[in-house]
C-alpha cells in the first residue's frame, strides 16, 4: 500500500509545481488534488475493509477495484489514440493553416502560444503561399484577444500581415474549427468575386470550365492537442484535414495529457467528435 502514498505525495507535489511554475492555478491543475484524495481514501477504505471484512459485503471493494482499473485502461487507450492515431502525412503546401489559440497573459503571450507560432513562422518560411487562420478570442482575464495577440507576434517576426486571417470569436476546440472553417469560406469567396471582376477574354472553343480545385487546409496546435482537433474538424465539415504538432512544455507535458484525455471524453460524450 505504500505505492498509494507515494502517488498521492506525487500528485500532491505536481499541483504545487503546475501552480509556481504557471504562475496561477492552471485550468483543470485541481485534478490532481482529487487524484491524490482517492488514493488516500483508497488507503483508508482497504484499511477499513480488512479490518471489517466479516461486516463488509465482497461486491463492494471488488466493484471500486473494477472503476479504478476501468479508469486506468480508458485512459491509456486514449493516450495512445493521441499521439498515435495522428497518421504521418505530407503537410506542404497547404491553403489555409488554422492556428490554435492559447492564454494570454498581461505581460505577454503564454509558452504553449509561443511555441505554436514559432512553428507556424518556420512553416511559412517553407510554404510562403499558405495563409493562416489566427483563431481565438479574448477571455475575461486576457489583454486582447489571442487572434491579435498571434498577429503581433508574427508580425513582429517578419510575416506578411496579408497572409493572416484573423478569428475572434472563438472560446473553445470546437468554436476554434467552426469559426475558422466559416472564415476560410468567407476568404475563398472573396477570392472568387475579386476573379470575377478582372475577366480573361478569350475566343469560344479555346477553354473550357473546370471544377474548383479543392482547398487543402490544416490546424496547428500543440502535440497533445492534435488528436482532438483534428476529430472535431471531421464533425464539424473539415473531413480532410492536416495536423500539424508543435512541442509543449515539458514542466506541463503530464498534466495537459491528463487534462486533454477528459475533454476527448468529453467531447465525445456531447457530440462534438
């Protein structure tokens, strides 16, 4: 049993580290607290039970073991769906690239958003004739919206403000995709309309019409984050797209699988992949 207060001390540690190191009470960083109060009232229930084991029906430690174990095999099976069920694929040349928002802060942009635009600058530097969506609005305790927060950003480093589409209305993975998706038709009929305008005369007999070519787009975010994006896009009228990861923070790594795994449920449950 020493391995429960081990873990529980573990989990215990982990939430004052995620807390210092974030600077705040990071979203969803109060699971591991609960993590650690079921290991303890693990401890304390086997204690009691065995204590008590003539009084103590065997349905019931035999049912708690089986919703742990349940918990444990859920979760490893959607961690590995994360990070292997994103199949490896050419990802160049790509029209559109929604890029996913991220925190923040008062005194700048969060790691986890650094992170993704840092990558999304060496994309471009690859593909120059991409376009990004910026996606994402601004929260209650958030500066700017982190839409023009990212344009700043890579601005700032050098890229073309044209190249950029920005998306404010956004607060959530799902909300992410359908605006952007929305903004990249609104981008494409523009396009279509501008064509429009400045005709190509030519002779009868000498062309012929063909269908539009299908726009390839992409979403970018972090690696955790891949999964659930891309099954979204799939719901919400994107079937065919890329995913593109980016490192996350190695000090948030543990926690952002934990927290990732309980909105693919989630999201799962209410519909919305």
């Amino acid at each position: 049993m020493w391995i429960l207060w081990l873990i529980a001390a573990l989990c215990v540690i982990y939430y004052v580290i995620i807390a210092v190191y974030s600077g705040i009470t990071t979203s969803f960083s109060f699971i591991w607290l609960v993590l650690a109060a079921v290991c303890v009232f693990f401890l304390l229930g086997w204690k009691t039970y065995m204590r008590h084991k003539d009084k103590i029906p065997l349905w019931l430690p035999v049912s708690l073991v089986t919703i742990c174990c349940t918990g444990i095999l859920v979760f490893t099976v959607v961690e590995i769906l994360v990070f292997t069920g994103v199949a490896a694929r050419d990802t160049s040349r790509l029209d559109y690239v929604i890029v996913l928002g991220a925190r923040v802060k008062e005194n700048g942009i969060s790691k986890s958003l650094k992170k993704r635009l840092d990558k999304a600058i060496d994309y471009l530097d690859e593909n120059p004739g991409t376009i990004l969506v910026l996606s994402g609005a601004r929260g209650d305790d958030e500066p700017v919206s982190e839409a023009e927060a990212m344009r700043d950003y890579l601005v700032f480093n050098g890229v073309r403000e044209e190249q950029l589409i920005l998306e404010m209305r956004s607060h959530s993975t799902v909300e992410n995709i359908a605006y952007s998706r929305v903004a990249i038709e609104e981008d494409q009929k523009a396009k279509k309309e501008k064509k429009q305008k400045s005709p190509v005369f030519m002779e009868p007999g000498t062309f012929a019409l063909v269908p539009d070519k299908p726009i390839k787009i992409g979403v970018l975010t972090s690696d955790f984050h891949v999964f659930r994006a891309q099954q979204i896009a799939k719901k919400w009228g994107i079937p065919d797209i890329y995913g593109i990861s980016c490192e996350s923070d190695p000090v948030l790594f543990v926690h952002f699988c934990v927290r990732e795994c309980a909105a693919i449920l989630k999201d799962k449950l209410v519909g919305n992949m």
